[in-house]
C-alpha cells in the first residue's frame, strides 16, 4: 500500500519513520526540509506539495499542529484534496477540535474519501519506539481497514466511536494530563519547601496511590532541570484551549482546566512556550521562590 505523511514535527517525524521502517512506501511533506532530508535518507520519497502526496498515497497521514493548520494542508490550494480521488483514505493523527474534525470529514465525504481522526499521546520517546496510544474516531470498518497501519506506529489502539470522537477522548487525556502535572508540581513544591529531597519523596510514593505515568515520567526531567521538550508548553495550551471551546459548545463547567490553563499562560509569558509541560513546575517554583531539585 502508498502512504503519504504530511508534518514532520517532534511527533510526526519518527511517526513516519515507523512507517518506512515497516517496509511501506512513503511520500512524505514538511515545510522543513532537513526533516524531509531525514526521512529520504531513511528512504522515503520527497513530495513538493500535499497535492503530490495525496496523488501519491492510497492513504494519507497528517499530523500538524491544531485544526488550521489541517485545513490548510487539506484544503488550501496544493493541499491534499486537490490530489484525491475516491476510494482513498485521510487520518488525521494531530490534536484538534472535534467539531473540526467532523468538518473536514463531511467536505471529504463529497469526494467519496475516507476520513478518521486519530490523535496520539505518549510524547517523543514514545512516537520513537511506536508505543504511542492512538484513539481513533470514524467509520468502524475504515478504522478496522486501517488498524495494521496505525498498530505500526503506536503500542494501543483503540476505537472509541464516530469522527470527532478521537478528538474529545484526546482532549480528556490532555485536561488528565495537565491537571496531574499541576498536581505533582504543588506536592513536589510543598515538599521542597518543607526540606526534603525531592528524589527522596519520589521514590517514596511514585508506586503508591499517587503515582502516575505523568510522576514517572515528568518529576525527573523537574528533579534534573531538563526542560527539553517532549510536549511542549506551547501545545498544551493548545490542547486546553480546544477543551474550553469544547466544554463551552457542550455547556460542561472544567474549572481546574480553566485555572491550569492561567497557569501555563504564565509559564508561556516568562518564555518558557517551547519547553517540555513539566515547566509547570517553573510557576510553583516561582511562587514559592524555590527549586524542585
């Protein structure tokens, strides 16, 4: 089967990667060119527009930063739709709004082309290994026709309804995920503070009832000050940006979104946007005038 992958980011390059690893024939578009240089090298072949890819591909992979971003590398002129004929296969991996994603696969629906919304969790290092957790909204048996493809690039995929509805569970994991970052930042904080070593205290309770795959991974990379990032700030404030919007369409109240959102608007302002979201750490330290380390 041709592929095609549009968006060769943090996530999105070694994403693709997976997939020429695997044996399939790529064609892939960035508008980085040492990224598409990687993925040559790695022997997949370069496209100059979407369009190229989608005439290229039977399926076509995108995976960009929020729903603008998808519009245009579907819609705009060169993009994906002028490239398409039916029969063929869009999935979007990026995390965007739901009701964007249900946009986009009613106007694809009109060339008679499949559409599932596909977005991820797990970071960099695990978009490396392809043990990635994939939530996938859409047509049942196109997700079933296509499970191979995404079982390449992630460890868990799971169905979990309509299009739309991959988007809104990845926007649960996103609210989850901030929230416990905030939460292990004010226990680590108030740890600190009292004088304790903050190593000490994680090895205490990481496998207890407060340990999470958020602690395990994110309190080190606080311990080490190693803001590099995996997922950055900038993106999450994306993610709950969309929850918000979400949450207001749905009349459903999320006010510790709302108050981690504030926080990380904070992290951004004291030019930390491109760190890892373990920066939230950097707003308790500053409250409280200490280090987590």
């Amino acid at each position: 089967m041709k592929l095609g992958f549009i968006g060769l980011g943090i996530m999105g390059k070694p994403m693709a990667k997976n997939l020429v690893k695997a044996g399939h024939d790529l064609t892939v578009f960035d508008f980085k060119e040492d990224a598409i240089k990687e993925l040559v090298a790695d022997g997949a072949t370069e496209a100059k527009t979407g369009k190229e890819v989608a005439e290229k591909s039977d399926v076509i992979f995108t995976m960009v930063p929020n729903s603008p971003n998808v519009e245009a590398a579907l819609f705009n002129e060169g993009g994906v739709a002028e490239g398409l004929t039916a029969g063929k296969t869009v999935i979007d991996m990026s995390s965007i709004n739901p009701l964007a994603s249900q946009g986009f696969a009613k106007r694809l629906a009109k060339l008679n082309v499949g559409f599932l919304d596909a977005p991820v969790s797990g970071g960099e290092p695990k978009a490396i290994d392809g043990s990635i957790a994939i939530m996938v909204g859409g047509d049942k048996d196109l997700y079933e026709k296509n499970k191979d493809l995404l079982e390449i690039m992630g460890g868990s995929v799971t169905y979990v309804g309509a299009v739309g509805a991959g988007n809104t569970t990845k926007l649960a994991n996103q609210v989850i995920v901030a929230l416990n970052i905030a939460a292990v930042s004010e226990g680590f904080a108030l740890a600190k503070k009292a004088g304790l070593d903050p190593k000490m205290v994680f090895d205490a309770i990481h496998t207890g009832l407060a340990g999470s795959t958020v602690m395990d991974a994110k309190v080190p990379m606080m311990i080490d000050r190693n803001f590099k990032p995996g997922f950055r700030v900038d993106l999450h404030i994306k993610d709950l940006q969309n929850a918000l919007d979400t949450s207001h369409a749905l009349h459903v109240g999320l006010p510790l979104t709302a108050e981690v959102m504030e926080i990380l608007q904070v992290v951004k302002n004291d030019g930390n946007g491109s760190d890892d979201h373990s920066a939230i750490a950097k707003f308790y330290e500053k409250i409280n005038d200490l280090t987590i380390d």
